[in-house]
C-alpha cells in the first residue's frame, strides 16, 4: 500500500513540476539569477517531499505547498517582467567592476566579487591583461560582459568597411526522419522538391536521415544516423580497442 502511495505522489508531484515549470518558463542554468537559483532549489524540495513524505493527510498539504509556491513565483516573475522597480529588487542590476582598465574595488565588494573571480571570467573571454579592459560588466546572473579597448579587438567587416551578404538561421527541415512540413511551407517549399532534393543526392530513405535543413542561401545539409567516418578525430587520450 505504501509503495502504491508513494508512485502516486511521485507522480503527482512529476506532473505538477512539469505544468508548473511550463507555466513559469524557462532559463538556462547559467543565465539564472542567484533568487531564481535559491527558487528552483526549494521548488524542487518541495516536490521532493511531495512525492514521498507518505503521512496520512499530508499530500493534499504538500500539493497545496507547491502550488502556493509556484503562484508566488509567477507573481515575482510578472512583477519584474511589468515593473523595472520590482525587476531591480528581484533580479538585481548589472555593476561595472572594471572601468578604462581600472578595477573599482568597492564595487567589488559590494557584490562579494573577488579578485580571482574577475581574472578568470576574463580569460574566459580571452583576455589575459586588465589593462586590454575598456569596461567589465558583472550581470544580475553572475557573467561577466567585456567591452575590450577599441585597439585591442579583433577587426570586423564592418572596420574594414567591406560589404558582406545576409546569412540568416538555416531551417530545419529533416529531423529523425520526419519532415518538418511547417517549416517548408515557410519557406514556399513542398514535400515533392524536398524529395526531389534527397533523390538527386542518392537518397531514398527518410530514416537514414539525423538531420536536413536549408541556409538563406538555398544550400541543403544532410547528416545521416551512420555516418561512413572512415578515420574519425579522437580528442581523447583513452586507448583505442582494435577493431
């Protein structure tokens, strides 16, 4: 009985993190704030609970807990999506802790941001000197944006004052096999030039296929499931079997 008591919690609380989490949105793990962290943390705890704390009477309590919880972060979240006063207390605002390459140590503090920290989100994004630093700016979710010195990026185009063409997004149009018909009928495509695409690349059989999309500039990708990699690039150094 309590093995039956615990399936159906835990699957209550699967269904109602799933609902929730998709009523509430979606981040990245990296691009959270530190009180959306804390947040996720004890939503899950919360349905942790739910699903096998087997007291009598309690998983109304706990389902009730999650529910409250999920409002309430709803709520949060409109509140800083319609209110910038809000959306600063909840989300906190972006602080400049590098400045024409000098660091601002008291902004530092005020943030809990070390040195250490600051050298190595740097690095990150290839730049070893502070001095090479017009501005660095700490963001609400803990990632470091950096405006390098005008002399010290790396040149464009657009320095150079050379034209370049649009290169837009490829669009999918295969995927494990299945053909995306929306996505065709987006770009004024039918499933008859797509097929006529396949067969004049030797290509019969939808299912060979991983993937399949078309650039702006009307070039077809295919990557097959059995890709005939004669010699493939091993990055790793674990010792090959023979084959």
């Amino acid at each position: 009985m309590e093995t039956l008591e615990v399936f159906l919690q835990t699957f209550l609380a699967f269904a109602a993190i799933f609902v929730y989490t998709r009523i509430l949105g979606k981040q990245q793990v990296g691009q959270l704030t530190f009180f959306e962290y804390i947040n996720g943390i004890t939503f899950g705890s919360i349905a942790a609970v739910l699903a096998t704390d087997i007291g009598p009477g309690r998983t109304w309590y706990h389902f009730l807990g999650l529910t409250i919880f999920a409002a309430l972060t709803w709520l949060m979240g409109y509140a800083s999506l319609v209110n910038r006063p809000a959306r600063k207390l909840i989300s906190g605002e972006p602080t400049i802790v590098v400045h024409n390459g000098k660091i601002l140590e008291q902004n530092m503090r005020k943030m809990r941001y070390n040195l250490d920290e600051l050298a190595m989100q740097l690095r990150e994004k290839n730049i070893f000197s502070i001095s090479d630093v017009e501005y660095a700016i700490l963001e609400p979710d803990g990632n470091l944006s950096v405006l390098p010195k005008s002399q010290k990026r790396p040149l464009t185009p657009a320095d150079l004052q050379l034209p370049t063409g649009y290169e837009g997004m490829a669009t999918e149009l295969i995927v494990d096999g299945e053909i995306l018909f929306e996505n065709l009928k987006q770009l004024g495509l039918d499933e008859n030039w797509l097929l006529q695409q396949l067969q004049a690349r030797g290509v019969y059989d939808l299912s060979q296929i991983d993937l399949a999309s078309i650039d702006t500039e009307g070039r077809l990708y295919i990557n097959f499931k059995s890709d005939a990699l004669t010699n493939p690039t091993d990055i790793t150094d674990t010792p090959q079997s023979p084959a």
